[in-house]
C-alpha cells in the first residue's frame, strides 16, 4: 500500500471565495492590530521621554513638580529615582546658594566655594597625589565691557561659562573667580 499525499480540501467556487476572503481579512485585522499596537506604544514611549526631557529641565531650573505623567510602568522606577535625585540636588543648589557659594552671573561656583574646594584638594593630595588647576582668563574682556557695555559683557560671562560647563567632567568643579577668571 503506497502512502497517500494528504490532500488539501475541495472547496466548491463559492467557498473558495469566502474562504479566500477571510483569510484576506484576517491578515488585515491583523496588521491593524499590530499597527495600532505599535502606534500605542510609540506614542505612550513619545509621552514618556518627554516627561523625562522635563524633569532634567525642571532640574536645571530648580523646580521639581510632585507628578510627572508616566505611561510604561518600566519607567516610573527610573523616573522616581530621577525626581528623588533631582529634588536631593535642587535642594543643594538653593542650599549653596544661601551659603554664598554660588555666583549670581554665571551660576557656577564663586571665589569662597574655590578656596575651600582648592584647600580639601590640598588636604587629599597628600594621600592620593597631585590634581591639576587650570586658571582661564578672557583676554580683551575689559574692550567688550568698554565697546558694548555690561549687558553684553555679561551675556559674554554667561555664554562662555555655560560652554565650559559642558565640557568639563562630571567630576570637576568650576568656578568664576571674578571678572573674567575662571578656574
């Protein structure tokens, strides 16, 4: 007895239409499926980076709110732990501000906040080794003041420490020791 290949149904013409057609929207009910899915997601994870976006920037101007909208439950514990950390960290801004730290232009540390950071890197330097220092002073600063006045001048002072800023490691400490000196 030979072995028989299975065979596929016989349909009549009329099944073989409606049977074509729900194959054909079942496919499509598919893709909507996923499609609308896929749009869920992206736009929930849309949502969610935005929230995160404004929590930095909340951060970055000392402002954290209570609640921030979260949709992927992934995220909320990163998200806790980032208002946590920035609600730690504006509060130790407002706190070296108070102390007199902070300078009021360029919003990096002043004068009082380097001596003191330059006198404990002094202190660890005879246990761990030497650090670096590196004093910058713009040149021709007094020109920019005297040419265009301290509106100016001081968008100047802004600008430079706000790219300087970014530039440094998260480890270093800047400050502006006054004028045009920063260290």
């Amino acid at each position: 007895a030979l072995a028989q290949k299975p065979r596929w149904p016989e349909f009549a013409n009329g099944q073989k239409s409606i049977y074509l057609f729900l194959v054909v929207a079942a496919v499509l009910v598919a893709i909507v499926g996923i499609s609308h899915v896929h749009y869920l997601t992206m736009r929930a994870m849309d949502n969610d980076i935005r929230s995160i976006a404004r929590i930095f920037q909340d951060m970055r101007d000392g402002n954290i709110r209570v609640d921030y909208p979260i949709e992927f439950a992934d995220f909320k514990k990163i998200f806790t732990y980032l208002r946590h950390s920035g609600m730690k960290m504006v509060k130790q801004q407002q706190r070296l501000r108070s102390m007199g730290l902070i300078d009021h232009l360029s919003q990096q540390h002043n004068r009082r906040a380097f001596e003191k950071r330059l006198d404990a890197l002094f202190e660890r330097a005879k246990s761990t080794g030497p650090s670096s220092v590196l004093i910058i002073d713009l040149d021709h600063f007094k020109q920019v003041n005297d040419n265009y006045g301290h509106d100016v001048g001081d968008n100047l002072i802004v600008g430079f420490s706000d790219a300087v800023k970014r530039l440094v490691r998260g480890t270093d400490f800047l400050a502006r020791l006054g004028g045009d000196e920063f260290c």
